[in-house]
C-alpha cells in the first residue's frame, strides 16, 4: 500500500483544469489550500469524490476549511485521505447559495486516483505491466486456451489484453461484434460449450497460479451489422427515419454501390472499364467522371437542399399589403432554412424577413399592382440566387466526396502498401460502404426508400475521421463527415446512438452496461476501443458501472487526438489509467528514444522531496507504451527483421507500463490481421523456445519488473550514433544506474561504422546483466506460412548471453571517476544492458548521509539566521574557500 503522502493543490481564480491530469494514488491526501487570488473572495470547495457512502458522478460534497487562525486567509485548508479509485470532479465558487452548482464555479478540476492492482496478494506496481495482446479468436477452443496463452508466461509477461471475447460479426472482425452478451462460438467444440465461467476460471488460474493479471476491450461505439436487436431497436441505430440529415449521403452511397454492380456486370466495357476489375489509374478517372456525370445528376440531390421558388413566391404575394410596407432599414439578410426532414424542394426562408426586406415601395411604379409586381420579382431574382449558391455549395461538397473515393480507391488498387483490391462488383465495393440497408432491385427504389419506414433499416457504419475533432459527434446534424466522404468507414460495423442520456434510448444504455459489467467482472481491466470516437458521457457512464463491480479496475485506452490537452479531457472524464501508446510510430532511433524519454519517468538527477508533502502539479498521461499494436503491420514490414530485438529493448526501458503483441517474439514477419486472418496461435508445445526472440523477451521482462520494483524511477536517454541510443534507468535511493545501448537497424541500409565509438559513464561496473543479438541462422532462407497455425520466421533468433558480453569492453578510469564503455563491437540489431555504481568515495558519503542526525541537523539549523542560510547553502566550494572555508560535513 502506497504511504500517506500530503499532495497540495492550491486553487487560484479562473483555473479552469479540465485539461490538466492530477494523479495520486490510494491512501495520499489530497490538501486543497486556498491561493492569492481568492484571499479576497468567500471561497466554497465541493467534489464528488465519496466522502460519505458510495460514489455518484453527479452528488457532490462541500468540503469544510480548517485554519490555524481564522483571520489568517493565507492557512485556509481542507483534506481528503483518498481511498477510492476512479475520476473525481472538484469545483469552487463565491456564492452564498445554499449549494452552489457547477455552473456557478469560478474554477474547477479533476483529479485521478489510480487503482491498485495485485499478483499473490502483493500490489503491482503500474510501471512494472508487461503485457502481451493476444487476438481472442485466434486462441481457438477454450480447452486449448492454457497451452496458447502459456507463451505469455515463458516470455515474462505479467498481464494478456484479450481482443473482444463476443460473437462476432459474418466479417469476423476481431471488432465486430454481433451479440456482446454471448461468446464467440469458435471457443466452443463438440462436448465443449464455451461459457463465461469457463473462462473465469482460466483468467483466475493465470492471476492465481502463473501471476498474470488479464484486461479485455469493451466496443462501446458500434455493432455488427447483423446484429440481431437492431432491426426492433431503431433508436439505438443512426438511420433515415431518426437522423433525416443522413439521405443524401445515403443517396450518394447508394449510387457508388450501383456503380460497382454495374462494372461487374460489365456495363461499361465499352468506354474502358473492363467486367468486374478496375486496378489502373486510368480506370479510376473514368470512374470519376461516370460518378459526377452519370450517376450522381440521377440522385437529384440538390433538390433536397433547395427552397420551391414557386410555391414560396405565392405565399409571398399572397401576403402582400400595401399597409404593411416598410421604408427603413432592415436588419438582417435572407438565407435558405434547411428542411429537417430533407424532403425535396422542402427547404425555406423565413417570408417574415422578406416581407421585411422586399415589401417597400419603389419610385418607378404607377399602380400597387406594379409595386406587388416589382416585389414579387425582387423575391423571387433573390430566392433563384440563394438556389444557385446552395446549388454551388452543394457541388463543392460532391466535387470534395468524389475526390475522396478516387483517394481512397488508389490506396486499396493501386498503391504498393495498400491491400491490393481489383475486383469490382456486387460483392465487392469499389469503396468501403457508408451504410447498411435493404436491398431494392435499382437506384430508383432506393431514392424511394429514403421517406419509408424502412428506412430505419439504413443505418450509417461507423469509422474514424482523420484529423477531425474527437470531442465531436460526426454523425449529428451539422456535420457533413457523410456526405463528404471523410469517414474511414468500417464496412461490418453500424455506429451506436445512444442520445445524451439512458432515457434517449433505453434498451440501448441497459444492454451495453450489462455487457461492460459482465466484462469487468471477468477481467481485472478494460481496454476502451475506439475511444476518441466514444461519447465521453456514455463511457464515463459504463465505468462508473464497471467500477462498481471491480473497484480496482485498470483502464486502458487508445487515442488518436493529436492533442495532449485533449487526451487530458478523455482521461480526466474517464479515469483512464494508462494510454496506448506506440513504438512502431517512430521513424528512426532518435524518435524511438524520444518517446522512451517522454512516457518514462522523471529526469535523472531531479530533485523530489523525500518527506511526506509534495506540491500536487500537472503529469502526463500514464502511458502502456508497446513495440507492436495488434493492428499495425509486422516490424519486419515497417522496418527490418534485426530491429525487432533493440526496439523491443529500447521500449522495454520506458518507466511506465509496456507490452506487445503475440506474434512479435516468434517473428512473424506479416500482418496478423484482426480481420482476415482465420489461423490458430500455437501452442507451448509446438513452439522451440530457443527460437525467434523468447528466450530475450523474457530477459527484457524480467528487467522492467525489476526496475520498476527496485524504484529505477528516473529516466536519460543518450543518442550516441545515428542508429545507437543509451537509456539509463537510475534509482534516486541507491544512486544506482542500468544501462541499455541499444544498436537499432531501422533499414536496410547499413549507415555507420562503430570503431570509435564508446560511452563515458559516472560511476564504475556493478555487473554486466545481459546482451543479446539477433543471428541470422539459415542465410536466404524464405519465410513460408503455415496453413494452420501463426508462426515466424526460422532463419533468425536472438541470441542472449546474460552475466557477461562479447560485443562491449569496460575501461575503467579511477582517477576520474568514470567508467569507459567500448562499443566498436556492437553489432546493429543488438542491446547490452550492465549496472553502475557510485564511486567508492560517493557510496561512502552516501552512507554518510543515510546515517545522519537529522535531529542533531535541525536543532543546529533552527539557530541560523538568513545570512547564515545564505552562507551555508548558496556558497560553491570554490566560494566558500575564498572566505577561508569549503566544503563542510555536520557532525554526528
């Protein structure tokens, strides 16, 4: 258990900290003092952390001010012992009402009480997380489950993150998932019915027996398609009846899709598209052009944006008055007002104004019949312009969807890193399908179908928009992600409405909290997929939900907001304890060494108060920082084969939680994709444990653990050569330091010569602990997959020494107090990891200093004066010796 430390926040005016991460772990108190802009003001501080009864997001408690005098502002201070895990709000206003909400605040917060996770009853510290992600439906049946989950134990990993555990959908996406109350289906064989206790008692026996903790995604933001309650639960789908703003992006798809049909029936052979294949770029240009000029003129969509200039001009004259007229100025200019239902020629303008603005009178007229004339034909020059600039805003956004299906075409036909596609038909899109919907035999019947009831059965897909705001919901009114073709959509998927609030659609909040209870009571975490597409309000909702079963619940997400200040929204709303966070995405070693610095700890060297009071500051967000993502490319793909070993190195000195994905240690030189790949993993039994990099990974496992244990908490990383980078991981206690020089081999290309290359280190050798290197066993060898089981290449493997190297020499230098460390010999594709100690001169004055009488010490300081201070403190040797003084020792 964490000890009591005192963790002060001090509240000024104005502090608005939504986007500022406060972390304090259980049993720390958090003080709350009041700052100088509110010495002035009648300052009343409430939370909704639970400082009576249970936890509720939305009950909050005033906390009561303690001082030593009450007159005396500057000691106005309150306390909260923390206990209770979880995203806690704080806020304060100068109010006399008797329970001032939120919205009256005049700053505000969050805070972060990480939770404590345990192995044989002992706590885990969350920097020491090693765990592997394994794709659950490639495990197979649940019998087989303990021999393929038993190379996570041999590799030294102490927690597995499971993909979704559910039946999934006909893609057989590992994220598609069609009944989140039912597992998937593969787990079962004959005389074997998978069940949920089943696989509790397997995720209890490798917590309790082989000291892995287990975590499980949670798919909060869309379903299968097939999903069987969507057809009797509209609501819970965004579709044509509910979401009306959605037909013409539905139109548009439509006609995209009738295209591909038509291609593969071979309708336009003729004019250079052959049946069923489009895979050149001369192809997708005449598609372009049978999309803007055939297919789309057919959909009539600007008639679904556009005012009826006749009909609005009848109602115009109709209520033409001469008394009515109006010669000042008018405030306001015409617009077209969307119709909601989007029907055609449905939209309007508000004739309220335009009586305003076109009932005047006009000098050149002899008659008010002419002047009603005039005035009709004003409104009506005024209601065609308004229709030609819709027309032309409409075609922009058309021109812009166009584009993007040709883009996004040329990745997946054209594009050497793309997926290669050719075929074009029915059964195969030329684009990835924005929604799902009943089939009509032609395009007609589908613009038909758009005013029908069942258009409740076209809903939207869902996806991700690159580069768009995650705090916004792409698929409401206003946004124009659909019809733009900005979504990266997921075909097999249809994206959840869940509305601001359980009443909005109940089936949908009660099913999905059911789901995400279930899922905590299995599991000792949650990994939220997809959360920057989650509305925070229904995730926070499920946590608070999941917490309630597991209090302790470790929360893991990933996020692609390009933004740290809005990660900190999510994780400060969420309680979200550790980010994904990639290694892969780096783009050479500096980078790679970048994010180790980053995610890792504090700067070696940095000054912490080793009493129980520290100042409560701003962190960045607890990383899960991995080599590998299960939904990226092999390394081997990304970079080359060797680099496989000191990458995985490099992100295994991180200070913070850090994993990877199965498959990463035996090689696999492919994709395993959590979509298309079908095969099992292997067994124990089937694996040579010699081979790949096992036998390292389980070295690199067993280190982190330990440095994170043995309090390695501080953090330098040291860009040696352009492919060579140092991390030392160094523990403030002891003054001890290890040490990783990683040689990486990012590409093909061999960049550099090592012969006078070393590295000059504080300190002299402790220990060597261990090298290793990757070997190329069997030259030229090709890699061949096996039809049944994932496996890696056979041709390489790590080859570990520990206690001692051959690639490194040890200079000692004692007159300087420096340790020489020659690399000339370290090979790209290789790590060697030794342990450094103070100097036999600094271990002594370290004892020293362990064993000083503080009691002595501060009778002595509390008779100086400030000039003493002075004196003693900010006086450098050389200083203190031009007074007739140095350096000086207290005595015991």
């Amino acid at each position: 258990m964490t000890l009591s430390v005192v963790k002060e926040l001090v509240l000024e005016w104005g502090s608005n900290s939504d986007t500022v991460l406060y972390r304090l772990q259980k049993s720390n108190i958090l003080r709350f003092r009041i700052g100088a802009t509110l010495l002035g003001a009648k300052v009343r501080l409430f939370t909704n952390y639970p400082v009576r009864g249970q936890f509720n997001r939305e009950t909050f408690y005033e906390l009561k001010w303690e001082y030593s005098l009450e007159s005396d502002r500057t000691s106005y201070h309150t306390e909260v012992t923390v206990s209770v895990p979880g995203s806690f709000i704080f806020y304060f206003t100068d109010s006399d009402a008797d329970t001032p909400p939120p919205s009256t605040a005049v700053g505000n917060g969050f805070f972060i009480v990480d939770p404590v996770l345990s192995i044989y009853g002992s706590p885990v510290p969350l920097d020491s997380i090693v765990c592997q992600t394994v794709i659950s439906k490639l495990l197979g049946p649940i019998d087989l489950w303990r021999n393929r989950l038993m190379p996570a134990k041999e590799c030294g990993y102490n927690m597995v993150h499971f993909t979704p555990i559910q039946a999934l959908g006909s893609s057989n996406s590992a994220y598609s998932i069609t009944d989140q109350l039912d597992l998937n289906p593969v787990f079962s064989s004959a005389g074997n019915q998978a069940t949920f206790e089943k696989v509790e008692e397997i995720l209890d026996e490798l917590r309790d027996e082989h000291g892995i903790l287990s975590i499980c995604d949670i798919v909060l933001n869309h379903t299968a398609n097939e999903t069987v309650w969507l057809a009797d639960q509209p609501a819970a789908t965004y579709n044509l009846v509910n979401s009306p703003h959605l037909r013409p992006a539905f139109l548009l798809d439509r006609a995209i899709a009738r295209m591909a049909q038509e291609i593969g029936e071979g309708k336009w052979k003729e004019i250079g598209i052959p049946e069923g294949i489009v895979d050149t770029a001369e192809q997708l240009e005449i598609i372009r052009k049978l999309l803007l000029e055939t297919y789309i003129p057919v959909l009539r969509l600007e008639e679904l944006f556009l005012v009826n200039v006749d009909s609005l001009v009848d109602e115009f004259s109709n209520r033409l008055s001469a008394d009515s007229t109006r010669s000042g100025q008018v405030m306001g200019h015409l617009k077209i007002i969307q119709d909601p239902e989007f029907r055609r020629f449905g939209s309007r303008v508000d004739l309220d104004l335009a009586l305003d603005i076109f009932n005047v009178g006009h000098s050149n007229v002899s008659s008010e019949k002419e002047r009603k004339e005039a005035c009709v034909n004003n409104f009506r020059e005024c209601l065609q312009m308004l229709n030609r600039a819709q027309r032309e805003e409409l075609q922009i956004h058309l021109s812009v969807a166009v584009d993007n299906v040709i883009k996004g075409a040329t990745y997946e036909r054209l594009d050497p890193t793309g997926p290669k596609k050719y075929k074009c038909d029915i059964k195969n899109e030329f684009s990835t399908p924005y929604f799902t919907c009943p089939e009509r035999k032609s395009l007609i019947d589908e613009m038909e179908l758009i005013y029908e009831p069942q258009g409740s059965l076209c809903m939207a897909h869902n996806g991700w928009v690159m580069g768009d705001d995650p705090l916004r919901n792409f698929a409401l009114p206003g946004s124009n992600v659909y019809l733009r073709r900005e979504l990266v959509a997921w075909g097999d998927s249809v994206k959840l409405r869940f509305g601001e609030k359980p009443e909005d659609s109940p089936f949908l909040w009660k099913y999905m909290e059911e789901y995400t209870t279930t899922t905590a009571r299995l599991f000792d975490g949650i990994r939220l997929d997809n959360c920057h597409s989650t509305p925070i309000h229904v995730a926070s909702y499920m946590l608070d939900a999941a917490r309630r079963i597991r209090p302790d619940l470790y929360v893991v997400a990933e996020l692609f907001t390009s933004s740290e200040d809005k990660d900190n929204i999510f994780v400060n709303n969420l309680g979200i304890t550790s980010l994904i966070r990639e290694g892969l995405s780096a783009w050479d070693s500096h980078e790679l060494g970048r994010l180790v610095y980053k995610y890792g700890g504090k700067p070696v060297g940095a000054f912490s108060s080793p009493s129980g009071y520290k100042t409560l500051r701003g962190e960045v967000a607890h990383a899960l920082f991995l080599d590998w993502t299960h939904d990226n490319p092999s390394p081997v793909e990304k970079r080359t084969i060797e680099d496989m070993l000191p990458s995985a190195g490099l992100v295994s000195m991180a200070s913070c939680a850090v994993g990877s994905n199965r498959g990463y240690d035996e090689l696999v030189p492919h994709h395993i994709h959590v979509v298309t790949e079908s095969r099992s993993y292997s067994d124990l039994q089937r694996m040579d444990l010699d081979s790949g990099m096992l036998k390292a990974r389980r070295e690199l496992s067993n280190l982190h653990i330990r440095l994170a244990v043995e309090g390695y908490t501080e953090v330098f990383v040291d860009q040696i050569t352009k492919d060579m980078v140092a991390v030392t991981r160094h523990c403030p206690r002891t003054r001890q330091s290890v040490i990783m020089v990683a040689h990486t081999r990012f590409n093909h290309v061999n960049w550099e010569n090592n012969l006078d290359t070393d590295l000059e280190i504080e300190g002299e050798l402790d220990e060597i602990l261990l090298e290793a290197k990757m070997v190329n066993t069997e030259p030229n060898t090709e890699f061949l997959r096996h039809d049944m089981f994932i496996n890696g290449c056979t041709d390489w493997r790590a080859e570990v020494k520990v206690g001692s190297s051959d690639m490194i020499k040890m200079v000692p230098k004692p007159d300087e107090g420096k340790l020489k460390v020659d690399l000339a010999c370290l090979v790209s594709g290789s790590f060697v990891v030794f342990s450094v100690k103070p100097v036999e001169l600094h271990r002594l004055a370290l004892k020293d200093l362990e064993n000083l009488d503080e009691d002595n010490m501060e009778k002595i300081v509390s008779t100086l004066g400030l000039d003493d201070v002075q004196f003693a403190l900010y006086q450098c040797d050389q200083e203190g010796r031009e007074s007739g003084f140095g350096t000086y020792s207290f005595q015991n």
